[in-house]
C-alpha cells in the first residue's frame, strides 16, 4: 500500500524535530516496512520544505554509500538486524547551520551520538541538472577542491538504520562539516589518487585513497545531480558544497578528540573536540 502524503511529510517533520531537540527516535522501517525509496525521496523533499519554512537555507548536498568501506561499515554495524542494505548512493542536503569556522571546537552538546567521516568536498561554480551529467561535467563545473570532515549523526536509536528509506527521510544523517583551508583546481591535481590518512588523539585509524569514492569522487556528484533530477526534480545550483561521501569508515567521536587528515598534494584538516 502506498504512502500517503500525510505519513511522509509526518515522518520527515519527526526527523527534523529529533534533530533540533537533540534525540533518539524508533527507526521508520519497523513501522512502516513497505515505503519505497521513491516515497522517502518525497519524504526529504518534504524535510527540506520543513526546513525552508523555519528560515534554512539549503547550501550543497552529501553524498552516502559512495565507497565499499563505507557499505561495508554501514551493512556490519549502522543497520538493523534483519534489513538488506542497498548499495547504491544517497544524498542529503547540507543548511546554512551545519558548516564549522576553521578555529571552532565541536561540541557535542549539540547532537546526540556523532561521528567523524573523511571527504573530498566540491565547489561548484555554475548550475547542475538533468539526467546526463556525468564526471566531466562536476569537474567543469567545480571550483575548487578541499579535505573535509563530515560530522554525522543519525536521529534513530543506537544509530541503527532501516535501511535507505530511514536514512534518506533523515536526511542521511547530515548534521554538521568542516572544510579545509586549500582551494585546489580539480584539473590540476590527480582527484582520483589522492591519498588520506587519518589519526585521532595522534593514532592513525584508517588511511586510503580519493578513488574509493567510486573510483573518483567527481563520479559521486554526477550521481547526486542524477538522483537529484530522478527523484525530486531539482538542480544542483551554482555555489553549492558537496560532500562527496566517506573515503574511509567513520568514528564515534568523544570529548576531547583531535581529529587530524592528511591528504596528498591538499593538505590537512584538524577537528577538534569539546571537553
């Protein structure tokens, strides 16, 4: 039976509600198992609406399931028992609030159970939209590149997921990113070699390369500007932020953490805790 338009736009004002008091709620799926991915992309539309409605505004989109470490992670340990986890890419979209200032500490007061992903984030400098966009188009179309942290933050209980349909009403987690401090042309670095290393509290936790993000990053946001067209008929604008998805698993954060990555050719970018 399908969704009504009373049901998708209750469970988007729920997600968003969780959101700004800072709590858990029951994932979707265990009560409404048979909401197509087509339904929860309305659904976020309507979060968006929502959103807009309070005085947001939106500013660029992130991407999830864009590398096999982040499927895997997201399979193994971030879905409820029971659920098949789908493959393919999600987006969210990123507000005017969720940006961190270079020299700003995150507190972890202001969301309910974080964790810390590594991206390559994009600039764009003119419109995207359509069916046909592909990775040549994003790379002519981008500004600049930079390292990224995409701090994110399921509302559902124990940060487990139902699958896409919860994660896609939720916004796919989107909470909080920081940028780094370079600007790098895309067309004059190697985007899809790109190699990250990762260290808290001085451990190195993780390292990889750009090209896990679907063998190159601009691939992911052609892939967003596709989903954006396919599902709610919408353009990437000009000047948007775009995540570009996990290189590598993330991490719980805690109070006191220093989050330090390193990339090849662009540099680093350093995230700090609260206490």
């Amino acid at each position: 039976m399908a969704a009504t338009a009373e049901l998708l736009k209750e469970l988007a004002q729920i997600s968003l509600t969780a959101e700004e008091q800072k709590k858990e709620i029951e994932s979707f799926k265990i009560r409404y198992p048979d909401i197509t991915p087509e339904e929860a992309y309305r659904a976020m539309g309507m979060r968006l609406d929502l959103a807009e409605k309070k005085g947001h505004r939106m500013i660029g989109a992130k991407l999830g399931n864009t590398s096999m470490a982040k499927i895997a992670q997201v399979r193994d340990t971030m879905t409820l028992e029971g659920v098949k986890v789908n493959a393919d890419p999600s987006y969210g979209f990123l507000f005017e609030y969720m940006p961190m200032k270079p020299e700003e500490i995150l507190d972890l007061k202001d969301l309910i159970h974080p964790k810390v992903e590594t991206e390559l984030a994009f600039v764009t400098n003119r419109e995207l939209y359509g069916p046909d966009v592909y990775s040549v188009d994003v790379m002519n179309a981008t500004e600049y590149v930079t390292p990224a942290f995409e701090i994110i933050d399921s509302r559902f209980k124990d940060f487990k997921v139902g699958g896409l349909t919860d994660a896609v009403i939720d916004n796919v987690s989107s909470a909080r990113f920081k940028l780094g401090e370079v600007k790098a042309n895309p067309r004059q670095i190697d985007l899809a070699n790109l190699g990250v290393r990762t260290r808290i509290n001085g451990q190195l936790v993780n390292f990889g390369a750009s090209g896990a993000v679907m063998g190159h990053p601009a691939r992911a946001v052609s892939a967003l500007v596709r989903l954006m067209y396919q599902y709610l008929d919408m353009p990437l604008p000009a000047g948007s932020i775009v995540l570009s998805g996990a290189i590598i698993p993330s991490t719980f954060l805690h109070p006191g953490d220093m989050v330090e990555s390193e990339f090849s050719e662009i540099g680093s970018i350093k995230l700090e805790v609260t206490r």
